[in-house]
C-alpha cells in the first residue's frame, strides 16, 4: 500500500464529528482501552472504534464513509466507562454513524425500523404480533402508540419537523 | 463599535492572580475585557470597592479568591464569601443587575479556569449590554 | 401501594408478550401498582433517530418521559436498550442547558412539557431497590434449588454508570441480577464471559454471522464454567439472542447443547405459581421440561 | 507631587510582537504625574535596569512603574534596582503586561494594546499613591523541623545536622525509612534497598544534633520563618520507649491478627508490633483501635488477681515483655504527648501513597491475585510476607504468566491526570528481578508507551526485552476472573492491530501516586497550598522548586510530585541547603506590607480582634473605657481582612491602602 | 448685640424630629440664645414665607441648619436659596446629611409610591387612583401648582455645598448643645467635616465587650436574631448574642440612646469619618464578624432586603444608589 500524504487528507470531519456529538475526538490518545474490550472489535469488524478514531483524527473520510461497522456498535458505553481521556468513544463513533446516516451512506436493513417508527411509533412491529399477545392472553394490541392515532401524530410531527424529516425516508 | 465589556478583578495574589499568570504561562485565549488589582487575599477586598468600580462604570467586577481550605491566611476566604455573597444578593435588591459581579474561587493551578471564567463572564456582559452608569456623574 | 409506569418499547409487546404477561402477574403481588404508559412510542432505537440526530432522539424519549410525568410516576423499562436511551436522553436534557432548550421547543410542537421529574428505573431496579429481595422471597411458592443459573445482565444496564438512577456496586461485576436469583434458591455462579457482549441489538442487523459468533462464545463459556440448567436475563434483547441464536447455532452444528433462556420475571412468575401458558409461552429454544421441573410438587415450598 | 517613570518592556517579542509598547509608552505620558515614559527590549537586563538607575541618579523620578512580566517573578529584581540607588525600594510598582496580557491575547493585538494602556493607567495610579516603606529584622532560631521520615527527610535532616543545626526529625509512623525501607530492590542498579537505606536510618537515629520524633505528627504551627512554633503531637505508644528494647515478644504474644501495612495487607501482624526488622528506633508500639484487651482489661485498669496465686494476672503481651516496659495498668493518654520546639526553618518530606486497587473496577479488584506493584515489592521482598518466595496469594503456588499493567489512575481524567514518572521504571524492574529468578516465568507488559529519560534507563528499558519480557503496546480495559483463580486479561495489541487476551496467575498494576487522603488539613496548617494535582505547589516550578510560598517551609521528595530515589535525595539535599540559608543569616526580614493601627481613628469596638487568623490583634485599654486595637507586628502577615472589616477605618494594611486600591479604580473606570 | 450669631433653620422632607431637638435643649437654648439670633425658622416654627428667605440678602444669615431630605423639586429650590443667604450650611440630622429612612423611597418607583399613597392603603378611599398633580387649571382659570415630585431621594449635598453635617434620627440634643456650643465659641472642624467625636457607638456602649476582655473578648457571630426573637440580655453586647447592631459602624455621638433601651443600633448616626459609604462598610463590617455562610444565610432569610437593612438612613448617600 501506498504511504498516506498526511498533508493532503481532509481534516475537516474533526469538526464535523465535534459538531454531531463526538466532541472527545480530539482528545484520543489511541491508547487502546476502548478497542480492548469493544464488542466490535472483538467480532472482527474492520473498521471498530479506536482505528476509527484514528482515521477521523487524520483526516480520512472517503475512504471509510461507507463502511458499516459502525452500525454494529450496541451502544454498550463500556467503552465510556474505562476511557482514561473521557472522550467518550461511543459518542464518536455515533457522531460518525449521524454523518453517514446524513449522507445516506447506510445499509438498506436500516430504513424499515425508521419508517415503522414514523408509521407506528415503533421501529420494531409486526402484524404477526397480535395473535401471539392473544395465545398468551393479552389483548391483541398494547396500549402504545399502536393503538393511539393521537400518539402517531405527535411521533410524525417530531419526526417531520427533524432534520431527519428532510432526509426523504419517511 | 463592538462592545467590549470593562471588567475590574480583584484578585488574591496567592491563587487567582497566580492563576492569571498561570494562563499566560498555559498561553490560554481570552477575551482582554479583565484588568487585576493585585491584592494580598480576597478577604481585603471591601465591598465599597466593587461598588466603586460598578458606580465608575465598570461593566463588570470579579473578585477572585481561594478555594475553601486552601487560604494562604487560613480562612480569608470564608470572609469574602460571607461578605461578596450578602453584596451580591444586596446588589439585586439595589435593583442593579448583579450578573456584573462574580466571585470566583481561582486557585494558582487554574489558568484554564481563569480564561474560562473571563471568557464566560465577557460573554455574558455583551449580553447585559453596558453598564448603565457608564459615564454617569461621580 | 407504590407504583410506576410501566414502559414496554417494542420487543416485548410484538416478539415476547409474555414477558409483558409476566409483568402484569408479578408486579401487582409484590405490591406494586403498574400504571400504563398510554401512547409510549419506540425509545427511540439506538439504530433509529440517535443515529441521525441527537435532538429529535432527546424529543421522541423527552415525549416518552412525558407521559409517566404526567401521571406522576416513574419509569420502569423491561428492555435494557430502552432503559439505556431513556437514561443517557434525560441525563442530557438534564444536564445541557442549551439541549434541553431545543427539547422544549420541539416538544411545544405537540403540546408537550418535559419536568425532570420521572426517574428512569428498569425492571430489576424495582425489584431490587423498592420491592426488595425479601418481599421475593415471601412471595415465592417453588423453590429453584439444585437448579444452576447463568445471568446474563446486559449492557446497557451497566454502562455508561453516570446516567444511571440505579447502579451496581461494581459495573463490571454486577451483582443485582445473581441476587434475584439466588432469592429463588438457584445456584448461580459465576462465568468469566459475565459481562461480555451477546451481540444482539445494532450489531445482528449489520452482520448476522459475527452477531451470533459473539452469543456463541458466550454459551460455550458457560458450558463449560458452569454448565447452566437455564439463562436467565433481564433484557429483552439479550433474551431473544440467547433464545433464537441457539436454534440457528444447532441447526449448523456449532453447538450439541440447548439452555432454556428466561427473562427474569418470567421465571419469577413461574416460582410464584403463575401459569406458563400466559407468562412463559413463546419460545425458539424448548424450555418446557424446565418448567415443568420448577413447578412440580417436590418444589412447592410451605 | 510625585515624579513617576513608566518604563515599558518588549520582553523580546513576548510583549513587543503582541503589544503596540510605543503607544503604550506614549499613553503612558499623558497619566498624570507620569515625568518620563521609556522602553527598552528587556528591561530586566543590566542595560534595561540602567536606563531606571539613571533616571533616579539624575532626580528624575522618585517612583517607577515597570510595565513588564508578573511581578510575582521580578518585583524583587527591579526593587533592587531602586534600593541600589538609595530609593525606598516601595516605591515600585509592575504592570502585568506580559502574563496576563500579551500571552493570552495574542490574537487580539488591538485589544491587548488597550488592555495594556489601562494596566499601565492602573499601576501609575497605584504607584503616585506608594509611600516608603521600612523593612524590620527578627532573629532566627537557629534549628530546623523536618517531617516525614522517608528518604527525603532523612537527606534533609542529616545535611542541615551536619551543618551544625539541631534537627527536630519527625515521622508518623514508628520507625522512619518511608515507602524506600518497603522496596525490595532499586532500578537501574537493582541495588537492595534496604541494604542502602539502613545505614543512612542509623545514621539519622544516632546523630548528636537529630532528635528523632517517630510516632508523632504536627498538631499546629504557627509563627514566621526564623520563628516557628510547632506543636508536636507524639502518640501514645503504650510501651515504655525508655525500657523496649525492640525484641519483639510483645509481637509475638499478642493474638491480634490485623493487616500489616508495611506488607501493603498482604500478612498480618499483632495490635503490639514493630514496624519492621531493620525499623529506627527499634521499638514496639501496641495500636489501641485494633487492640482487644485480653482478659476484658482496658488500658489503665487495675490488674485482676489470680484466685488461686494471688498474684496479678497479666496481659499476654505484658507478660511476654522481658524488659518489663509493658504496664496496662498504667493511664496513658490516647492523645499523646503535646512537645513544643521552636524551629527558625521546616522542610515538609511527607512523601506520598499509592492509589488502591479497589478504584479500579474494571480489573477484578477482587481478585487475591490482582496486587498493586508495592504488594509486589513485598511479596519479592526478603522480609515480606512469603520470605521473598514469588507465590500468588490465592493459592500460595507459583505463578507461571504475569501480566503487568501500567498507568492504573495515572494519565486517566477520572483518576489523576499526571505521570506518575517512576512506574515505568519500577515495573521493569520488577519484571526483570523475576525473569532472572523464574526464567520460565512468561511476563506480558501492557503500556501505553513506555518511560525512560533518566540515566541508564533505557538501556535497562531494552535489557528487559533481551531478556524474553512482553512489552505490549495498548492499555487494558478489563479483567475476567477465571475459574482457578486465574484472570483474562482483555488488552490490545497496538502493534498486531488486534484485540489479545492473557490468561494470567497474577496480574500487577502501576497504582498512581498520590498523596496522602488527610493532606488537605495538613497543608492547612502551615498555610501551604496544593496544585492542581493535589501534590504540595512550589514557589516556581523551575526556579523555585524547594521553595513555597511561605518564606521559611521548604519541600523535598514526592509530596512535591512523583519522582524516583534519585531525584527525591536530590531535591532533599537541595531542600536543605535552601532551609540553611535562613538559619545560617541569623535574622530574617519582617514583610513591611502589613497592617497597622491608627489608635486615634480606633473606635474600639473590637471587631478585628477575633478575625485576625493569627491572633496578631488584641485590645489594649488606654483608659479603662476605652480600649483601643493594637496589632503584633511579627504575627501579623498581611492579609487586610481586619483592615475591611474596621469601620472606624483605622487600620491601614501597608502596600494596599486604602487610597492605592481606589485610585486603581478610578484609573480602571476612567 | 450685633456680634450676635445670626442663625436659620429650613425643613426640607422631614418630620422635624430634628428640630424638636433644638427645643429638646429647653434652658440651654435659652442660654444660647444669649449668642444666637434665629431669623428664620420655616416651615416648622416661624410665621415666616420662602420668599421672605428670597429677598435676604445674600450671605446674612451666618449659620443655616436645614434638616430633611430632597424629595420634592421645592426642596431643590430652597435649598439652593439658603445656601445662598448662609455663610455657613449644616446638614443637620441624618435626612439632610445621608437621605434618611425616607431615602428608602429611592428603591420604588414615583408610581409605586404615589398607589401605596394615595391608593391602596386600607385607610384610603380614592377608587380613581387620583393623584396629586404638579399644576392643575381649576375652574379653567385658577392654575394651581404642587411642588413636583423628584424621581429619587436626594441628600443635601448632592444639591448644595455643605459645610458640615450632624448625624442622628434626631440628633441627641446634647449632641446638638455641643454643636451649637461649638458654633458659639466657633471651634469648629475643617469644613466639609461632621461635628461629631469621631468614634463609633461601641466607645460609648458599655456592653463592648473589648470592654470587658478576658472570657468576654468579642466572639464571632454565630446566629442571627431580630427583635421579636426574644428579649436581649441587657449586659451582653447585642452583636455578640445575634442581634445584629450597627454600632461598629455608627457615630455614637447618641452616647448609646437605642442600647441603653436594649434595641440594637440601626446607623441614624451616620458612618465614622472616613467613610463614604455606610452600607457597604456595614455589609462588610457584618459580614467579617459573621462566622460561617450558614449564618450568612441566615442573616439574608431573617432580612430579605439587605439594601433597606444596611442603607436604612443612607441609601441615597451611597456609592452605587446614589448613581443609580
């Protein structure tokens, strides 16, 4: 592999990762704690927090915008709860997973939890639900947003009136 | 013109105007809004003195002092609480605004702290605008 | 008698009922008033808007909390995900001025006003902290002696610590959810892969394969350090990794062994003599001996 | 009318690049009584200080203002200056141009040539309003205090002792020798450490001019440099130090089993202990909270009588003691004895603590076989709690694979921000003195980056890898405890890009090191302060390293800031020269910039009287009705907190007036 | 007797307490009088008119003592007419030298004032909310005028020179004595002096406990208590017990008056030469003796206007207030 001109790479995903939520990108150290016990890194993605960092930090951004090992991340937070920086690793990877998902740059396995969510109120339905509640004696639908016109109109307003509204998916 | 907010700071020789060098020395950025009247302890610092300063029109006045427990006299710095926290909420019940005064514990380690402080309180003078008695007769 | 809002999300109502049957039965015999959450939405998903935008995911868990506020009640989540987004959402309302202003304005939008006033507890922390482990005990009528347990707390119960109402005294080796069982009278040891990840969640949408390969450490770690009679969680979706991965792993022949997985209060039902038909029900992994051995006769307690 | 100079300085381009000085000077000359305005490149050289010198000389000026750096740095330069030239030395005054100006507006030329205007403003109004000031002289005692007996103290003690000083050496614990007398040896010359220690203990135990207070602590100081007074609060020992003759029968009749902490907790030792075998003063101590009181007989209760002998039944460790320096019927005070000593000079060696494991509770802390790199030094050590046979506590079998882990609570934001500089080192060290004995032994080393500026370090750093040790780039983030008391470490690889895993018998953490918890109080009493990482702050990190801010205490060893053996005997050698000084003079000068009180404007309503932090204030009757305030003039240290208070406005705090301070303002708000 | 001293006495916004002070000294003024020629004594005593003050000649009157406070633009006015007709202009009681209690006023708008007034005390019945009027034309040709009603409280000598100030809510009238004796013998201080002793209400307190010494060295204050609290102990000083007093911080030239009848010093003497600012320094005095911000917070619960409780007979004479 060719030797990386530092120099020429795009530094400005820093601020763009700062501006999404990811403000402790610049104080990662690449001391490696978070990626030590990242289940992400642990399954064998290519792309797990701290290498992530690392391209962030250097100014990469072609090359990784559209690899999904982001959208593997749980959300588990160990990672925040033993940074010796306290840059909050999940935060920067979810700041990069929200430029991603702003550029479109994400699986379509992705879209259908969001349009349930715009739909329903929740990401997750399925009509295949209402005779197993009944098998277990439950009425056929909970009291959610599912049974609640007025709960759906209120999630699409927010849903609409976001940023994510204008993104088209809904 | 932009405004550019005047604040006057006491400040304890031991830990706030330590703690301004400190930021020199750190080369921290911050608004040039404060001008530091050294002073042994914050505990010399009578409140007739902020009132000047805010009756001449200073846009702000901060008097910096040590955190509790860490007093070069021991325990100045209980008297500056017990006398600025009664001057500010006196301020108030003047009717005059008193966001224009702080009191800060700044030890000599915080130059960070120090730059934060200036930058937050200049920050918060242009928005309150200038002192009304800017100019006023003495 | 107290009370709190109970909060389902997604999972339980659609894909395991009768957790949320389990609830309904449970609860109330402990003393514990369950007061719905009428027109909760999705928390929202880690996968959904905290993955585009922070403010509308704060607005849609803000309009959540809302509605427990509104009833003035607290929030108890039966799924670890929601209780992790619910918490880390009112920790940042809670704590950045300028988010929570932008919440306010979106959730004007609906007529809605967020207080701060709801605490976010999940399921365990009620059990643990307000009904307690003696109040268990009392209500208990078969015994899970002689049965081994491997608990499997999940994640976002644990970390991050700071946004927590409730917190284990050491995140990484928790203990909660080992004393709720062992109030039953199981045995439940430990396993070295205790706080290791199921890989359920984000992680099995992107990539089925390494999702399952993480359970599959996992289980063959407690087979081998213990090997449990059953799995008992309190998520519901490290619940449903554990209960369908296992028939996947089976059929390709990665693994020649099934634990029957439960969610705590399903199993909790199942000691206070609730029927399996309403509160243990649905299942990939048979776990129909199992039941039938927790509530025979030889286990009835006076 | 004054004739005030203004005397601006470029500072090379620490000032000049940032700060317009010609519009500064320029400014200067409109500020009244302002006579001349001058710059030059650094007016602290001897060409700058000429141009202040001949302006004097020639009647120029007879008050200067420099507009320069922090006066906390070069008042007393330019002081000199005028004192040189027969001009009150205080009739000077900086502005702070520099450190509070041109340094933190570096991108706001403008704003930082204005702001320099009205600091300048600000000092020459200050400086019309100084008056002269007389510096008074008191005489020293010629004696220092040293606390903390730890390899810092005792370097300390002895150079001043040597130097024909009486040394009042005190240490808390019972025997001195520190965190050094639990090393087992010291890098890079793996010399022993108790081999190299011991003889300088005695030395300090037995020198004609060092008393030696063990067992004892500082309850209060008070007083100036030149005249301390401490207050020494020695323990009760409960053992007749005049008669123990540190055979350790007591030790070994007590019953109690409570943990050792010269072993770090890893054995256990009685209530009656000694400290350790080569301990100085070789004494027993019996320690009341954990003592049970054999026979339900508390100390200073009758003996009970034996029915059948009729004679008095003892307590084990009374009856064990052959020198019969054990009596419980004997009332002691659980206080301890109160022992005043006047000291001219204190040097403060209290050393530091490492952090507990327990913080850290992603490594199973729990686990017997996680040990903190001291409990190491104990389990390697001769004297420790196996005999220095490396067995893993759980089990007391040998381990085969040990994992290392460095920076546990240092460089982590939740912990302590710092290095802890000396872990790096220490851990090879350990992993070396290992690998030597146990060659089969695997050592896995988990750094973040490995440390080693010091001489012959890193060749010792690269010896370590010689030797088949595992160094390993990226810091470990959690621990699973195994069944068989073994742990998974979980660590990265930073080289192989790839998360690892270590399947260890025992695993050893770098704990930080820190100070003490009840160091706050401490400093409190002699008026020092802490830095942002909690260590004692010098007067100047570089140029002031020993010295505080209180003239006259001094600071040697790790209560200053991490540092190895080396460094700290270093620091204690220069501690104690600096101590000498003072004591060498004889007098020391009285800060003129005190308050005093005008008994004509005193009103005599006492309100200054229970402020003064030093008792310096007490009412003096004139007449029987009307007492009026008078302040000591050696005790009082210049705080102007009474000088607020006083509403009768009779009390003046030199150097801060009351017209200086308001003409400050004026100047700022004009 | 033509070396007499000529002397006048003008209320301005008063209750003339100070001078039922001079009367207060009965014989002695009628000594004094011996030495002293009042020629004008308005609007309290004398059938006399402003405008015979107008048409003095300017600098006849060699004494002026004018009391009260500036409230309304007449006060202006007259004040500035006596000063013009006196060779020497006393401040004289607290209203005239600092603004007094009325001075308060400064803290509430005119319009505040003017409701409280005129409108919704319990005794008043204006249903209208009329309020007097600076001019108003009756009967479309009388035009009647009131004096006009000035935005805030203003002390004499932010209006005229003044050449020396007496304190007190009312000048104790030996106090007063002194001064005129003072006057009379004409030893008087450099002016823009107060005619006081110069020390604070503590000298002449007997209960200072500086004082007493020994066990009953003043202590740190360590709880607040107000009057209705409870009864003070009649021989302890006030402070010390919680009641918090002003006299550190006063001119004592009462010899005490207040303590002698157990109520703690509220400053009507005015602060101790040298200082500007009675309040701040009262602040600041009280809170030096205060021991902990536990009992700050107390002293700010019990008194929830600290500008009233240390300004309480000096706002419109202090340092920011008066700017304001």
């Amino acid at each position: 592999m060719a030797a990386i001109n530092l120099t020429k790479m795009d530094k400005e995903i820093i601020q763009k990762i700062i501006d999404h939520g990811g403000k402790g990108i610049t104080k990662c150290i690449q001391c490696n704690a978070c990626a030590s016990v990242c289940p992400v890194a642990k399954a064998g993605f290519p792309l797990y927090g701290r290498l992530l960092f690392r391209k962030i930090q250097t100014g990469h951004f072609e090359e990784i915008i559209e690899d999904s090992s982001s959208w593997a991340c749980q959300a588990c937070n160990r990672c925040t709860e033993i940074c010796p920086r306290d840059a909050k690793p999940f935060e920067i990877v979810f700041a990069f997973r929200r430029i991603q998902a702003n550029e479109l740059a994400i699986s379509t396995s992705a879209f259908t939890p969001l349009m349930n969510l715009h739909a329903t109120g929740h990401a997750v339905y399925s009509e295949a639900s209402k005779e197993l509640r009944q098998k277990v004696g439950l009425p056929a639908v909970p009291v959610t947003s599912i049974a609640n016109e007025k709960a759906q109109e209120e999630i699409r307003t927010l849903l609409d009136n976001s940023p994510m509204g204008e993104l088209g998916i809904f | 013109m932009e405004f550019v907010p005047n604040i006057i700071g006491f400040a304890c020789q031991w830990c706030t105007y330590a703690g301004a060098d400190l930021a020199g020395n750190l080369r921290c950025k911050y608004p040039p809004t404060v001008k530091l009247i050294k002073v042994p302890c914050s505990g010399r610092v009578k409140p007739e003195y902020v009132m000047e300063a805010l009756a001449g029109g200073a846009d702000g006045v901060l008097v910096g002092g040590c955190h509790f427990g860490d007093c070069h006299y021991k325990d100045g710095n209980h008297k500056t609480k017990n006398r600025m926290d009664m001057l500010k909420k006196m301020l108030g019940d003047l009717g005059f605004d008193p966001r224009r005064f702080r009191r800060e514990w700044i030890s000599g380690a915080e130059g960070k702290k120090f730059a934060e402080v200036i930058t937050d309180f200049t920050a918060e003078l242009i928005e309150l605008g200038p002192n009304p008695l800017k100019g006023g007769v003495k | 008698m107290e009370k709190c809002g109970i909060y389902l999300g997604c999972n339980i109502p659609f894909r395991a009922p009768d957790i949320e049957h389990s609830f309904y039965k449970v609860f109330p015999a402990l003393g514990m008033e369950i007061v719905d959450m009428e027109g909760a939405t999705c928390c929202p998903a880690w996968g959904t808007a905290p993955s585009f935008d922070i403010d509308t995911w704060l607005a849609v868990s803000g309009r959540n909390i809302t509605i427990a506020e509104d009833k003035n009640v607290d929030i108890m989540t039966g799924c670890n995900s929601c209780f992790g987004v619910m918490s880390e959402a009112k920790h940042l309302i809670d704590h950045d001025p300028a988010r929570k202003k932008t919440v306010d304005k979106n959730l004007a939008l609906i007529d809605r006003k967020y207080k701060g006033d709801s605490e976010i507890y999940h399921v365990s922390h009620v059990l643990y902290k307000n009904i307690g482990i003696e109040k268990i005990r009392e209500n208990v009528k078969y015994t899970l002696k002689q049965l081994k347990i491997a608990v499997q707390p999940g994640c976002h119960i644990l970390w991050p610590s700071e946004v927590m109402a409730v917190k284990e005294k050491n995140s990484f080796f928790p203990t909660i959810l080992k004393e709720l069982c062992e109030v039953l009278g199981a045995e439940v040891p430990h396993y070295s892969k205790l706080n290791a990840c199921c890989g359920m969640g984000a992680m099995r949408s992107t990539d089925q394969v390494r999702s399952i390969g993480l359970v599959k450490e996992k289980l063959v770690n407690m087979k081998e350090e213990i090997a449990p009679d059953m799995i008992v969680t309190t998520c519901s979706s490290c619940y449903l990794q554990f209960d369908g991965a296992q028939k996947i792993l089976k059929e390709k022949g990665e693994i020649d062994f099934e634990i029957p997985v439960f969610y705590y209060t399903q199993l909790l039902a199942l000691c206070m003599g609730f029927d399996p038909k309403n509160v243990a029900a649905i299942s990939e992994t048979p776990r129909d001996a199992i039941i039938q051995k927790i509530q025979s006769e030889a286990r009835l307690l006076n | 009318m004054a004739k005030v100079g203004v005397y601006v300085c470029h500072c090379g381009s620490n000032i000049g690049g940032v700060v317009d000085v010609e519009a500064v000077c320029k400014h200067a000359e409109t500020l009244p009584d302002v006579v001349v305005s001058r710059q030059n490149l650094f007016m602290c050289s001897d060409p700058g200080q000429e141009i202040i010198r001949q302006d004097i000389i020639g009647g120029v000026v007879d008050k200067v203002v420099v507009a320069a750096c922090t006066p906390r740095t070069h008042e007393p330069i330019f002081r000199k200056v005028l004192e040189g030239e027969g001009l009150n030395k205080y009739l000077f005054e900086m502005a702070n141009i520099r450190d509070q100006d041109s340094w933190v507006h570096a991108n706001d030329k403008e704003g930082a040539t204005a702001k320099a205007k009205q600091i300048v403003a600000s000092a020459v109004a200050k400086a019309r309003n100084l008056l002269p000031l007389e510096d008074k002289y008191v005489d020293v005692t010629k004696a220092a205090l040293v606390i903390g007996g730890g390899v810092a103290g005792i370097f300390s003690a002895l150079d001043l002792a040597n130097m024909g000083n009486k040394v009042y050496l005190i240490e808390k614990e019972p025997s001195i020798g520190g965190v050094m007398a639990q090393l087992d040896k010291t890098f890079p010359t793996n010399d022993c450490s108790a081999c190299i220690l011991t003889p300088v203990m005695v030395d300090a135990g037995t020198h004609p001019n060092i008393e030696l207070l063990t067992y004892s602590e500082i309850d209060a100081v008070e007083g100036y440099i030149g005249n301390f007074d401490v207050k020494i609060r020695r323990k009760q020992a409960y053992v007749d130090w005049e008669k123990c003759t540190g055979c350790g029968a007591c030790a070994d009749a007590c019953p109690v089993r409570t943990p050792n902490e010269f072993n770090a907790g890893l054995d256990n030792r009685g209530a009656a202990f000694i400290h350790f075998p080569q301990a100085v003063p070789k004494k027993a101590v019996i320690d009341m909270p954990n003592c049970i009181n054999c026979g339900g007989r508390t100390i200073g209760s009758e003996q009970k009588i034996s029915k059948k002998t009729g004679k008095p039944i003892l307590a084990p460790c009374e009856r064990a003691c052959p020198a019969g320096a054990i009596d419980r019927s004997k009332v002691a005070d659980p206080n301890g004895e109160i022992i005043d000593v006047k000291v001219g000079a204190i040097i403060v060696a209290t050393g530091y603590k490492v952090m507990d494991k327990d913080k850290f509770k992603n490594l199973a802390p729990d686990s017997p076989n996680v040990l903190t790199a001291l409990q190491l030094e104990r389990l390697i050590s001769a004297t420790g709690p196996t005999g220095g046979q490396f067995l893993r506590p759980s089990d007391m079998k040998k381990p085969h694979t040990v994992s290392f882990l460095s920076c546990i609570g240092s460089r982590d934001e939740r912990h302590h921000t710092y290095c802890s500089r000396v872990c790096c080192m220490y851990m090879i060290k350990q992993a070396k003195l290992l690998k030597e004995k146990y060659p089969d032994l695997e050592i896995y080393m988990h750094f973040m980056d490995v440390r080693t500026p010091g001489k012959d370090f890193d060749e010792y750093y690269t010896g370590a890898i010689d030797m088949g040790i595992n160094i390993i780039r990226g810091r470990v983030g959690g621990i699973d405890m195994l069944p068989g008391d073994k742990l998974r470490v979980m660590g990265f690889d930073a080289d192989l890009a790839s998360n690892i895993e270590i399947d260890a018998d025992l695993v050893v953490m770098a704990t930080a090191i820190e100070l003490q918890d009840d160091i706050k109080p401490f400093a409190q009493k002699l008026s020092l302060t802490l830095d942002g990482s909690g260590f004692f702050k010098e007067l100047h990190p570089k140029l002031k390293p020993v010295e505080t801010p209180v003239e006259g205490i001094f600071l040697a060893g790790c209560c200053q800031g991490p540092k190895d053996i080396p460094d700290t005997v270093a620091q204690a050698k220069g501690a104690a020269a600096a101590a000498a000084v003072p004591l060498a003079q004889g007098r020391v000068k009285v800060n003129p910039t005190i308050s005093e009180i005008d008994r004509e404007k005193c009103s005599g309503c006492g309100i200054c009287e229970p402020l003064c932090p030093y008792g310096a204030i007490s009412m003096i009757a004139t007449d029987a009705a009307h007492p009026r305030a008078r302040i000591e003039m050696t005790q009082c240290k210049g705080c102007g907190v009474c000088t607020t208070a006083c509403p009768s406005t009779a009390i003046m705090l030199h150097g801060y007036t009351e017209n200086q301070i308001m003409a400050q303002i004026f100047a700022l708000t004009a | 007797m033509a070396d007499k001293i000529k002397v006048g006495f003008l209320l301005l916004g008063g209750c003339a307490g100070c001078e039922m002070s001079v009367v207060d000294l009965s014989e002695k003024l009628v000594d004094a009088l011996e030495h002293i020629e009042i020629v004008f004594w308005a609007p309290t005593v004398a059938d006399v008119k402003y405008n015979d003050l107008e048409s003095m000649e300017d600098k006849t009157i060699d004494v002026a003592f004018i009391d009260g406070m500036v409230r309304l633009d007449e006060h202006i006015h007259m004040a500035k007419v006596m000063r013009k007709k006196a060779k020497t202009l006393i401040a004289f009681g607290v209203c005239a030298a600092l603004g007094g209690t009325a001075g308060l006023g400064s803290l509430h708008t005119k319009e505040d004032l003017f409701q409280k007034a005129f409108k919704n005390t319990p005794t008043t019945d204006n249903p209208d909310g009329i309020y007097p009027q600076p001019s108003c034309l009756v009967d479309g040709k009388y035009d009647l005028t009131l004096p006009a009603y000035e935005d805030k409280v203003r002390t004499l000598n932010q209006i005229v020179d003044v050449d020396y100030y007496i304190g007190g809510c009312p000048p104790h009238h030996s106090h007063v004595g002194a001064a005129i004796g003072a006057l009379v013998s004409g030893q008087l201080p450099a002016k823009g002096s107060w005619i006081t002793n110069g020390k604070a209400v503590c000298d002449v307190c007997t209960r200072n406990p500086a004082k007493q010494g020994g066990n009953l060295a003043r202590t740190m204050v360590d709880k607040v208590l107000r009057t209705v609290d409870g009864t003070p102990d009649a021989d302890t000083c006030l402070l010390q017990q919680g009641y918090i007093c002003f006299g550190p911080i006063t001119q004592g030239d009462c010899g005490g008056s207040c303590l002698n009848v157990n109520i703690p010093c509220r400053g009507c003497g005015g602060p101790i030469p040298g200082n500007e600012d009675y309040g701040a320094q009262a602040l600041s005095t009280i809170g030096s003796i205060l021991k902990d911000d536990t009992v700050t917070a107390q002293l700010m619960e019990k008194y929830p206007n600290l500008a009233k409780f240390f300004y309480r007979y000096a706002l419109p004479s202090g340092t920011l207030p008066k700017r304001m």
